[in-house]
C-alpha cells in the first residue's frame, strides 16, 4: 500500500490512525481486544465514568429500529474508583491509547472526577461528556444550556491546567449547535466530539406503552448520519483550526471518509461494532485506501476537504 501520513492530533495528544471506539459501545475495550490488538487502532474512548457506582436505568434498555438502535442504558458503570484501579491498567498493559470519558450531574462532580485523572499515567486525553441531566437545574441537560456547557469544561480544564487535551462532547438536541460549541472552545476544549445520540423512542404496539424501561433513549446508527455529517460540517466552518472527532452511524470506510471530508480529524465507531466486532480496523483500512487513491499524502490534508471553494478539484 503506498505510504500515506495517516496520524491525527488531538490537542498535544498524538493517535496513528484517526479510528477510535465510541464511549458506551465498547466499555474499556476487553471485549474488542478478543477479536484484535487495541494498539492498532487510533485510541479506546472508554464508557463515561461518574463518581460513584451507577446501576442505570430500568429495563429493557435497548430496541432496534430500522437503520439503528435505541439505548437507554442511564449510564452504568462502577465508579471512578474502581474504573481507575481496573481498566485503565488493563489499556496500558495492551498498548491502547486511551481517552477517558467522564460524566457528572453537577459541575462540581466534572472537576472531581478530572482530578482524580490528574496522576494517572498512560491517559492520552478526556472526554467530558456534557450529554447529561443536570440535576442542579431541574434535569436539564448540560450540553443544551450554553452556560452550564461552558462551566463545565471551565472547571474541568482549571483542574487539569495543560496536562491532558480536552474534548467536549455534545449533543445535537439543540437549537444552535454552533454557539454550544464555540462556548467550550472558548471555555478551554481543546476538541470536540460530535455527535451524540440524539434523543428517540418507541411505543410497543403489543402493550401500548414506552417499550423501554426508561421510556426514551439515545438513537445510533446510520440513521443520524447525516445529522451527525451536518452538525460536523457546520461547527468545523465556524471553527475550522478546532479538531472534532465525528461520530454517528459510521459503517464502512466511505462513511468515515464523509466524515473527514466535512472536518472531522478522526472518526469514532459505535453502533457498528455490535453487529461486527472488528468493524473498525475494516473502516480503518478501507478509510486508508479510499484516502491514497484520491490521491491525498495525508489524514490533515483530507480534513474539511468538502469546504474548499466550488470548482477547486484535486490533480
């Protein structure tokens, strides 16, 4: 294959290839690992971590759709503590660059949990995911109220001073994803993840209520692809020197070349996962070839490529 500079930055932070996992859909990457080396791909963005041990929603939390899935998972996990003292060693041990997520309920929460990741070795980034119900203002979710959103990530990057390399994660539920996303920037991210779920739901037929058991969810899939290109193509215009990781309903190496063509700098995998374990290293490699035979040197040159005056062509 000929030689292409496949590498990606996000802030200080350096990945080889610009695949990553999506948070949620893989845990702390032990169960891809069965099917091939983390290492070889860009980076393992873990499931959001909180404080303390959460056991999620009620049941059923997951029901399929016809170009996607719903989850309604409520964000499950074990606790900073015990994720910290299990998983991160685990990553270290397969060679995986690792970009940890974390979640909170209050802004207070945020800075606690970046604190915790200040002396830990072998972290490339953090994820902050704002895509949560803030209880401190009767539920509403942080990454929909520019104010909050902003708080956050200031109090997140005052903890970690210039240590690790930020990224906002934000959802598309909202009016002006635009001015969301220049707020954190301006706040201190040092990149963006675009896009979360965007929020959905199903009625059983057969009992004629909410099928799941927290009655709406998160809808993945190539279904809210082209929102996800949208949101991606639209925030890079407005920030173009700002590197996004561009998620949602990534499927095949063309999809993820889409992605970067808007201005993406790398591409997460979620939902494709479930149905193919190995899913990202085919994306990785299709991604590859399609970049070498339109002919670009490198990743970088690719990225927001769709942006380029009408009538400019590549040679």
């Amino acid at each position: 294959m000929t030689a292409i500079d496949f590498s990606t930055t996000i802030g200080h932070a350096w990945f080889p290839a610009p695949t990553f996992t999506a948070s949620g859909c893989a845990s702390s990457g032990r169960e891809l690992a069965q099917f091939f080396p983390l290492r070889e791909m860009g980076g393992v963005v873990t499931k959001s971590v909180m404080s303390r041990m959460r056991p999620g929603r009620p049941t059923p939390r997951m029901a399929e759709t016809p170009s996607g899935m719903l989850n309604s998972i409520g964000l499950q996990g074990p606790g900073i503590d015990a994720f910290l003292a299990q998983d991160i060693s685990y990553l270290v041990e397969q060679k995986a660059r690792v970009i940890v997520s974390i979640a909170g309920e209050t802004v207070e929460e945020y800075s606690t949990l970046a604190r915790k990741l200040r002396s830990v070795s072998g972290i490339s980034a953090v994820e902050v995911n704002i895509s949560c119900p803030n209880v401190e203002n009767r539920g509403l979710v942080f990454a929909c109220d520019p104010d909050a959103s902003r708080r956050v990530i200031d109090g997140v990057r005052r903890t970690l001073g210039g240590e690790l390399p930020i990224i906002a994660k934000l959802s598309p539920d909202v009016t002006d994803l635009v001015s969301i996303a220049r707020g954190v920037v301006d706040a201190g991210a040092d990149g963006l993840a675009l896009i979360n779920t965007v929020l959905g739901m199903v009625i059983n037929v057969n009992t004629m209520r909410p099928h799941l058991g927290g009655k709406t969810g998160g809808l993945s899939g190539p279904a809210i692809r082209p929102i996800a290109v949208r949101a991606v193509y639209q925030v890079h215009a407005a920030l173009p020197k700002i590197p996004i990781l561009g998620m949602g309903g990534i499927a095949n190496g063309k999809d993820a070349f889409e992605m970067i063509l808007a201005g993406a700098s790398g591409v997460s995998i979620g939902t494709a996962s479930f149905g193919n374990p190995t899913a990202i290293m085919s994306i990785q490699s299709e991604l590859k070839q399609l970049l070498i035979d339109r002919g670009f040197k490198s990743l970088k040159d690719a990225v927001g490529y769709a942006h380029r005056e009408e009538g400019v062509t590549r040679e």
